[in-house]
C-alpha cells in the first residue's frame, strides 16, 4: 500500500485529500488540479515547466510578483529571532508594533488604532465585533444592524458571508445572519435606468440608501460596508459622485462607515488606497491581501479614535476587550509585511502603477468591439469585461452555457490565469507587471477571447 501510494502523483493525492475553497467538489476528480510547483515574477510554471502569467496576481494579492528574495530573508531573519509571540495580555513584539505604527503613518485620513489579524475575512469579522461592541459601549442597544451591497464580498466567516452580496456564498450554508441590510450595487452598466447619467444614477443610489435608513430607523441602524472597487463581484467601478453622496447620507444618520481595502490597498488603484482614489471618509479600514504581497498570511483593522474610545472604556467596565486570534501580529507576518511597505516605498510602486496602468486599461478598451464584450470596466491594474450575449440590449448569456468560465479555462491553455466571476473575467496582474508583459498577457487572452467566439458560434 505504501509503495502505491508513493507512486501517486500529486493531482492523484490532491483529489484524494484536498477539500477545495471555490471549487465544484463533484467535478473535480473529474477535472482535476492544475498543479503549480514554482513562481518567478508576474509568471507561475506548472509541474511540466509550462509557465502562466498570473493575470490575477494569485487571489488579488501577490503585488510584488514570485521571487522577490526581501521577503524571504525578512521571513527567515525573524524566524530565527522570534518565530512565534502574541499581542494578548499587555504583551507586544517589536515588528508588531513597527508595523501598525507605519500603517498608521500611511492611512488617508486619521486612524487612531491597528488591529492585526491573519485574513481579510478576519479583519471584516472584527469590524463587525466592534460596531455591536461600540453601540452596547455607547447605550445604543439597538443601533447594530449593518448595511452591505448587492455583490459585494467582504469575507466567508459566518458573518463576512452574510455580508458578501453574492448568492453562492451564502446557498445552503443558512445566511445570511440576522440584522444585515442590503443597499443596491452602483454597477451603472447594469443597473442605470434608461438615459440615466452615472451622477443621476449616484444620486439615486444615495436616495435609496437614505429611503432604508429611515425605514429601519436611524435609531437601529450602525454601519455601511463598502469596497472602492466591488472586487469579486466583478470589478465594479463606482459610477461619479457614489461616495460623496453616500458619504453625506451616513455622516445625517451617525451610520459608521466601513472600507473594505483588502483589494484596492497598497497601489491596486494608483494610489495607496481605493479611499484616496474614490474620495471616501471611513471610521474603519481593512487591509490585507497586499499588506505582505501574499507572502504571509496577515490583514488589518485601522479604527479611528470615534470607534477606539467607546471600545476602551466598554473594555475597562468589563474588565478586558475579549477578542484576538492566536497568529494576529504574528511576528514572522508582520517582519514580511513592514519589508514589504519598505519596497513599496524604495521602488515607488505608485508611479509604477500609474505609469503602466494606462497600458493594461487602453489595452482592455480595445476589446470593445469584440462580439462577446459588452462592458470594459477598470482603474489603475485592475479591470474587467463583461461577457454579454447581445451587445445592443445587454442580455446575458444564459448560466448553463458557463461563457465566463469557458473563457478564463481557454485563457489558462493558452498561458494566462484569470478569474471569471459570472460572465465578467477580471485582471489584476502584479504590480510589478512591465508593459511588455501586460501586452503578453493581453495578447494570450484575446486568442483565447477569439476561440471561445468562435466555439460559440458553431454550437
């Protein structure tokens, strides 16, 4: 038995063992892993050598590209002086305090504390831990319902999923929890009434948004959740004016209002923060994917001194503030994320960002004209078609034929990874990406664009 074993491969052992995130578990033995054994900048190599330009920079995260040695002597460096220690109890770690004093230096609009956690997902859950705390801290029992959008993604813990505004997270797993509202998406392709200008349509967004505070009751009401750039739910563009307009309805009511930046932060949009770029006020901010360029798992909560002071004195009255995870602020995390601002810094990343920019997003318009795409979205390094059956009326393909899926699967024949979410197929390569590379990229996808067309075409 051993020696059958041994002899296995990894995609055999994989379907044996691996329950897969994200993934149709009844097919995959019968589709199996793509195995990827090795990274060196915007490139991954499966176990044949046969290399992929990583369109979506692994899960939106590996800013810095595969191989970027700084971060593996970071790493090792604090391994080997202080592998593993906690922030519970009074006790702290010098990187650990290194780092949340630069994100505090760093943040768009004044930030009075950091909480370090291990994922997105986490730091959103703690965000939503604090509102109810805050609100029971403040004498408002009742103010603890939470508004998210249509097709946003915050996370999949139990109460990020509830938040998450797209139907497959939340499908036979009982959510979403009580006390989520939902405010409409600001796609304008999708959603703008007939001859309605993106500001009429922010308008009217904002409107709606004020028409369910007010049903529910200002009173009930505690805190609106917003990405800058809708990520998973198909790279969605705020249409002109959105947050100012939203803005001005939450700060009327005393609603908190929370960014999520797990995506757009360290440079995604061309500037360090979606917050920066989209003109946004928030009470709390998190971060993560970016923050350590993947290489570590690690996020953060930046709270200001609104939300921290309730929170401090509840804590004195009860005695502690009853929340943490064993490997927030892991030591050898947090070494991988300060080593990675210090590159963001010394390379300028920004200007990289918005110098090349500009080549993904011109390149992305000129499938315009193409037959299947209907809508090209995007800012900075990252973006999206949309895949519509008709251009003219904008119908969608239907679901059963997978059109999306059909196309980021011929995308990764022909070298390229990307992620469908729907019909939309999204583009987030590493920052690091050179002009060069991105025209590679784009050349490798329209081959795969055109095949899928002409597939199509003969069914």
């Amino acid at each position: 038995m051993q020696a059958r074993a041994s002899n296995r491969t990894i995609a055999e052992k994989d379907v044996d063992s691996v329950l897969h995130p994200y993934t149709n578990l009844k097919r995959h033995p019968e589709v199996g892993p793509l195995v990827i054994t090795r990274g060196q900048g915007v490139k991954v190599f499966d176990e044949s050598g046969k290399d992929y330009i990583e369109g979506l920079a692994g899960l939106w995260c590996t800013s810095l590209g595969w191989g970027e040695e700084r971060l593996v002597e970071a790493a090792a460096r604090q391994m080997r002086q202080l592998p593993f220690y906690h922030l519970f109890s009074h006790k702290t770690h010098d990187v650990g305090v290194e780092l949340c004093a630069r994100l505090l230096e760093m943040a768009p609009v004044p930030m009075s504390k950091v909480f370090l956690a291990g994922s997105g997902s986490e730091a959103n859950d703690t965000a939503i831990k604090l509102i109810h705390y805050r609100s029971n801290a403040l004498g408002l029992p009742n103010k603890k319902k939470i508004i998210a959008r249509d097709k946003a993604y915050h996370g999949v813990t139990v109460a990020t999923a509830s938040l998450t505004g797209l139907v497959n997270n939340q499908r036979s797993f009982d959510l979403p929890i009580p006390g989520v509202l939902r405010a409409g998406c600001p796609h304008h392709y999708r959603f703008a009434k007939e001859n309605e200008s993106e500001e009429d349509f922010s308008t009217r967004l904002a409107e709606e948004l004020e028409t369910l505070i007010l049903a529910e009751g200002p009173e009930t009401v505690a805190a609106f959740f917003a990405e800058p750039v809708m990520g998973a739910g198909g790279v969605i563009v705020p249409p002109a004016g959105y947050f100012p307009k939203i803005q001005a309805v939450l700060d009327r009511h005393d609603v908190l209002l929370v960014v999520d930046e797990v995506i757009c932060g360290f440079g995604r949009t061309g500037n360090m923060f979606g917050t920066e770029t989209f003109d946004i006020r928030p009470d709390m901010m998190t971060l993560a994917k970016g923050l350590s360029s993947g290489y570590a798992p690690i996020s953060a909560l930046m709270v200001n001194e609104r939300v921290y002071a309730p929170v401090a004195e509840e804590s004195g009255r009860i005695g502690v503030f009853g929340h943490g995870y064993t490997y927030g602020g892991h030591p050898v995390s947090a070494a991988v994320a300060v080593e990675t601002l210090n590159i963001y810094a010394e390379r300028d990343i920004l200007s990289h960002v918005r110098r090349v920019g500009p080549v993904l997003q011109d390149g992305l318009r000129a499938f315009r004209d193409h037959p299947l795409v209907g809508e090209v979205r995007g800012i900075g390094l990252i973006g999206a078609l949309e895949l519509v059956a008709d251009k003219r009326s904008r119908a969608p393909f239907p679901p059963e034929l997978t059109v999306g899926a059909r196309v980021v699967a011929k995308a990764q024949n022909k070298g390229v990874i990307l992620r469908a979410m729907g019909d939309a197929v999204a583009f987030a390569p590493p920052l690091v990406i050179s002009e060069a590379e991105i025209t590679e990229l784009l050349r490798r996808f329209g081959a795969a664009l055109d095949e899928a067309h002409g597939e199509l075409g003969r069914e």
